[in-house]
C-alpha cells in the first residue's frame, strides 16, 4: 500500500481535503465511461497545477511511429496509442474578473469528491477565497449517459458566500489537445470545421494517418436557483481548434448560479463523415427534450440494472466491499459488450500508457467476467473479435516468416496488426495465442454454445496450432521437441529457452485442435468441408502437428519436483522476496533491467498462470508444491499477479494468503501499490479481482456440464454473495461463516455441486443449501 487517502464507502469512492500533490492519482480513480467514450477527473474549470488531461474514445486511435535505436527485421512500424480526445468537459470560470485556479487561490476548504458506483456520476465540491478575497462555494457533477452514449452532462454550481459577485462562465470545446504520451511530440488531430449555432457549438477534427472524424460539441444552459434563465453569451470566442463563450450572471450574496453542459462526441465509426454536426445536433435535441434532471434518473435507474446481475456483496468488511464493486463499476464503464468492433483496453478510458486496445488480457481475464455477469453474446463478441482479425493474424506470423495459414496473433493491437514497440514482448509473448484458444475452450465450457467453434473458433484454432507447429524446433539432443527464444508471462525474463507454461500451453493447443477437428467431421459436415475447402489442412499436417505435441519437451528439477519455469531457472542466485530490502521494491522502477533479467524475480504467475489455466490436469498437491517453489520469488508488479495467486491460496485452503491477496488485488489502485495510479487504472486485470472471489473464495468450476462450487470464506467476512448467468440460468450464491445458499431463478430444474455433492434446485428462485 503506497496511498491511504480514499474514504471506505460500501458504494462511493470518496476524496477529502485537497492536496496538490494527490490530483493526477486522483484523476485515475474517480475516471467515469459508457463504453463509448471516457475521461478523467480532470477539473472543468482551470488549473495551473500539475494535471494530466485525457479523453477517449471508444475505437479512434493513432499509429504512432515507432522509435527505436535501431530497426530490427520485422519491427512493428507503429505503436498504437490511444488518442487524447478534444475537450469537451472544460467550463472556466472568472469570479469579479479573477480566474478560479485551485492551484492559486487563498483557501480551499471542504473539498470532496465523491464518484458514486451505485448511480454512475461523479461529483466535486468545495469551497475557496480568492486573491480578491471573494468566497464561494462550487458544486459540479458529471456523468456520462448510459442511455445516450455520445453523450455526457454537467451541472456546474456556484454560489458566492461573502458578497454579491459577477460570475462569468466560458464553456468551450478545444480539439487542439496533445497527448501525454507520444514518440515524436507530434499533433494527432487536424482541425477541420469550427462551428456554433445560439448555445451550441461544433469542431470537427480528424485523425492524422487513420482518418477517424469526429465533432466534439457543446449545449449551455445557465440556470439561476436552479431556475432557467434566458442569459445569452456576451461573447463568442473562436480560435483555429476552439471556440468559447462567455455567459456574465450577476450573482447575490447566498444566490446560486448554474451552468448545465451538454456535450461528448458523435464519430465517423458510427454515421456519415459528412453527417457528424447533424447527427451531434439531434444528440443534443434529444437531450433537451429529456431534460438533465431526468437523464440523472435514467443513468441511476441504468446502473442500478447493472448492478442487479454484476454485484458482490461482501459483509462485514468495507474495505473489501470497496475494493470489488469499484473493480466491477470500472469494467462496466470500459465495456458493455455492444459493440463487436471493440474490446477491452488494459487502462480502459483512465490514460495511455500501454497504447492499443487488447492484450491477451481479455482472453485470459475478462471474458469469464463478462460471460457470467452478462449476456452470453457479450463473450462471443469478444471471441468474434479475434476471428474477424485471423487474417492479419496470418499477416503477423508471415511477416516472420511462418507460412500456410500460421497465425500469431499481436501482442498488442487495435485492428489486428501488431503495434507493440518492446522486441522481447512483441516476438517472443508468443504466449498469448494459447490465451486465445483457451478462451474458445472456456467460452463453451461455460455457456454449453459449440455453435461457434464451427462457424469461426475452429478456423482461428487451425491458425493458432499451424504457428505452434511451425514454431517448436525438434532438438536431436532431447530427442524432444523445443520452444527457443521466449518470453513467459513473467516479463522478467527475455529470450530464454522452453518456458514451461508457453510449451504446455502449445501443446494442448494443439491436442484441442485436433479434437475439435474430429468433432466438426463428425457433427457439422458442412462447416467442416467449408473450413477444410478453406484452409487446406491435410492429414499429413494434422500427424505432424501430433508428432509435435506428443513429443513436447517440458523443464524438470528432480531435486525440487517441480517443473521449471524455463531451462536456466535454478542457474540463478534464488534469494525470495522475503529476503529483499524492501527499499528495492519495486524492483521494475529501482533496478535495471539487466539486473532484473538476471535475478529470479517473477513479475506474475507464469508457470503457476499453468496450473490456473489446467488445474484439473493435475493434483492438489501437485499444485501446493509448484505454489511453495514460485510464490516466494514473485514480487507480483503486475497487475495480472495477486487474482491468480489468491485463487490458488484458496484452492489450497490458505485464506489468511488469499485474502491478503485478494486485498491487493481490488485495491491495486486504490491503495496505489505499485506506485503508478497516476497514470490510468488497471482495467483488464479488475476482472481478475472477480475471478478472485467467484473462482477463489465461491470455488466456481464447471465439471462436467455442471456448475460447482467449493465455498470458503476469509475470518474477515460475515458473508458474501454473487450471481452468475449459466446457460440462461442465473444462480445467486450466498456464503456465511456457517452455511452455503444456491438460488436459481430460471425456466428449468437446474442441478449444481456443491463440495463434490448434486443439489437439485427448483427454477423460480429455488434454493439448495
């Protein structure tokens, strides 16, 4: 824990008192989305401190040129970023001529955020004196419509306490923004078209390179006690990127004065290029026609239908209750599974860092999240995401020179080609094509929907097992077949050699492939002629991908029982954690990485990622041996690290370690544990901290076509409970220190494990305890 300054709150996340020094963390945490566009909690009115100033939108992006000492054959061109959007939040305010500036004034007393995840708003107040010794108090809330997505509110308050004052309001709109992260300090947007209209105003700007076009407008309203009044701008402000106006209310002493904002984004993605001003004026009018105050009902009575499926209750804990509901709020506001163009970005709508929009994060974290709190369309959205991208997939691998349809899919991408800019992640995370697969195998593991493996999954499985192939070299030494020049999921070792988990991982990709196969021969002949017609798979090709993968090599140590993470493993110095100053934590920001790269420090679980991933491929005591052998050496500076290892302490019956886990895990950032919340939230690993509890403590497995479960619950807690959406069947499962309840409310008799034993439940709320 690295910060402590965030208020428990069963359902808010609170800020008190203001300091400098906490406004960029705090711009991450209180960051609020629809899954169309996002921002941080940037401040509306100026500020001349220290800020980092983002919005997004959901889909627009920029390939950014990649920068690199010197190019390597096969170097991705481009690094995707994700765009700074214009500004469309910005309201500065003049109080009696002096600009209110946080960073400047006199006093600031009773500062308060407050980002309210039950209702979806976000909320700022406080009160200041300024230099000219005026006092006010201020009053903002924000939210972006779940119910309009291009669209987001804001009702900015003032109200001056010590005497009467002039208040002036300049609402604007400025499309000349810069990203905070760039490789060559260059403008990704071009200005095209400023525009307004009485209380409306326009700019049109489009990306450099990818042509997204998009209008950023704005809607003013100015309301006295709460009263609509009929001021209009005193003046119109209109720069080449940016246009302002300026509304003057002379204020009482205790009168309170309002500025409602419209605005948000209406993108080429979505209408005509030559549309995007007709179209953000009829978002506008609707918007009008609804009215702020019943938009706010509707955005509560939203989330509120969220909340009834996604919720975890977590009693006599707050801190805990805290940590997951604001881990579900966020992969709420970064993805609601409309839209198959889109996914889920490892910093969502909370920053930049990492550029692109997917990582095997989704396959590997999220769509359990999103299979059994939503929809089951929601989760093959995201499958058909990867198939709609096999081609470039095959494009990547043949860049590298893998042949007859292998596939590779990016370590990060936004259309399908690879835009990561690190060599030892780009090429050797080959790794995430097994993620990929898995997530096919998992999706019908759960839903019971094969449908999709013949009509697209079972395409993306032949691309994925013809890379593997390809990529094992058969070593005459072993007699075995290899995997060289690698990069686990523990970032922190580069290029070495047979990496247990990527191995095993290709191994059974390949052995799924082939069973698939099989299966689409035998039950849908005409998909598998289609597919075979397609991708010209021979039997000759199908024996040699079996010879490959019966004849694996995997890293062994007799002297410890376990199987090595990669072949040099124990030539390291294998001093723990336990064993390291604490000064030098974190080592990713104090060490160098040669230094890293040397030490058997494990940034995540990697070959423990192994035994998650095919736990019922081995014992429990299998398990409890590798987990003694790993745990101690990982330092676990991803975010990916703590979700995984607490559900392993818990199959173990460790709950002291899985609830200490599971703490760092939901409040990775709202604790700040790895000194970097500044930066954008941890998103894809938020949907780990679910698996935490659904998979760790609710012990959730399917075995068989079942749904099971083994309950354990940590000393801390009184009770806790969650639902899940299995095959259109949702099962709510309460947990106290002395009793496990499974309701079901469906069509049919729904039967569950429960600690090994079948339950018949009732549909209609029936019940199994």
């Amino acid at each position: 824990m690295n910060q402590d300054y965030i208020k428990p709150d069963n359902w808010s996340i609170i800020e008190e008192g203001f300091d400098a020094e906490r406004v960029k963390s705090s711009e991450s945490l209180f960051s609020i989305g629809n899954g169309a566009m996002g921002q941080r909690a940037n401040f509306e009115e100026y500020y001349s401190g220290k800020t980092f100033q983002g919005s997004y939108i959901a889909g627009v992006y920029y390939p950014d040129k990649t920068k690199v000492g010197w190019w390597k054959n096969g170097y991705p061109e481009y690094f995707a970023k994700v765009l700074n959007a214009p500004n469309w939040i910005g309201i500065n305010v003049e109080i009696n001529g002096e600009k209110l500036d946080l960073a400047s004034c006199k006093v600031v007393k009773n500062f308060r955020r407050e980002l309210n995840m039950k209702e979806g708003w976000y909320n700022r107040s406080f009160e200041i004196i300024l230099q000219n010794g005026v006092e006010v108090a201020v009053n903002v809330n924000r939210f972006l419509s779940l119910e309009i997505d291009e669209l987001g509110a804001i009702q900015y308050e003032v109200t001056p306490l010590n005497q009467d004052a002039k208040v002036v309001f300049k609402p604007y709109v400025d499309a000349g923004i810069e990203n905070e992260d760039t490789n060559w300090e260059e403008r990704f947007w071009e200005t095209l078209e400023v525009k307004n209209q009485d209380n409306q105003a326009y700019v049109v700007a489009r990306t450099l390179k990818t042509k997204f076009t998009v209008s950023t407008y704005m809607y003013n309203s100015v309301l006295v006690n709460d009263a609509f009044s009929d001021v209009k701008p005193i003046e119109v402000a209109k720069e080449a990127s940016k246009i302002s106006f300026s509304y003057e209310i002379a204020a009482s002493k205790g009168q309170k004065v309002t500025l409602q904002k419209f605005g948000g984004y209406v993108s080429s993605m979505n209408h005509p290029v030559d549309e995007l001003i007709l179209a953000s004026k009829k978002v506008i009018e609707k918007a009008n026609e609804i009215s702020y105050n019943q938009l706010f009902e509707n955005q509560k009575q939203a989330w509120a239908k969220i909340w009834e499926m996604s919720d975890i209750t977590i009693d006599g804990d707050v801190k805990a209750q805290q940590g997951i509901r604001f881990n579900i709020f966020q992969l709420n506001q970064t993805y609601l599974g409309k839209d198959s163009r889109l996914n889920i970005g490892p910093k969502g709508f909370t920053g930049e860092k990492y550029g692109g929009s997917t990582y095997w994060d989704t396959e590997a974290y999220c769509i359990p999240f999103y299979m059994a709190t939503k929809d089951q369309q929601v989760a093959r959205n995201l499958l058909a995401y990867r198939y709609n991208q096999l081609d470039k997939a095959i494009e990547n691998a043949e860049k590298l020179g893998f042949k007859n349809g292998a596939a590779l899919y990016p370590m990060v991408t936004m259309n399908g080609e690879e835009c990561h800019n690190e060599w030892e992640i780009t090429f050797e995370e080959i790794h995430r094509n097994g993620a990929i697969a898995f997530a096919i195998y998992n999706y019908y593991r759960f839903t019971g929907d094969y449908s999709y493996i013949p009509e697209k999954g079972l395409e993306v499985l032949i691309g994925i097992a013809r890379f593997w192939h390809q990529r094992a070299t058969f070593s005459t030494y072993r007699n075995q077949y290899v995997i060289l020049g690698v990069t686990g999921p523990n970032e922190y070792e580069n290029n070495v050699n047979n990496n247990w988990y990527t191995n095993y991982i290709a191994k059974w990709c390949i052995q799924y492939t082939l069973e698939q196969i099989q299966k689409v021969n035998s039950d849908y002949q005409s998909d598998f002629t289609r597919i075979m017609n397609k991708v010209k798979l021979s039997q000759t090709e199908m024996d040699s991908w079996k010879e490959v993968a019966d004849n694996m090599y995997f890293p062994y140590s007799e002297e410890y029982g376990v199987y090595l993470q990669q072949d040099g493993f124990l030539d390291k110095e294998l001093v723990t954690v336990a064993e390291l100053d604490k000064a030098q934590r974190p080592i990713n920001q104090k060490w160098s990485w040669d230094r890293i790269l040397r030490s058997p420090y494990i940034k995540q679980a990697d070959t423990l990622q192994g035994f998650y991933f095919f736990e019922d491929h081995f014992t429990k005591e299998e398990l409890e041996k590798h987990f003694n052998f790993y745990e101690p050496f990982t330092v676990h500076e991803s975010s990916l690290s703590p979700c995984v290892h607490s559900i392993q302490a818990a199959v173990l019956g460790r709950m002291e370690q899985a609830y200490t886990f599971y703490l760092r895990t939901s409040r990775l950032d709202l604790d700040d544990y790895n000194k970097e919340v500044h930066e954008g939230l941890h998103i894809t690993s938020m949907a780990g901290t679910w698996m935490s509890i659904v998979e760790g403590f609710g012990g959730m497995r399917v075995k068989d076509g079942k749904l099971s479960f083994e309950p354990k619950i940590p000393s801390q807690w009184k009770g806790f409970s969650f639902k899940v959406n299995f095959r259109n069947t949702i099962v709510k499962v309460e947990v106290n220190q002395n009793e496990v309840s499974i309701k079901v409310d469906g069509e049919n008799d729904f039967t569950v494990l429960v600690n090994g034993e079948e339950h018949n439940c009732h549909a209609e709320l029936g019940s199994a305890s």
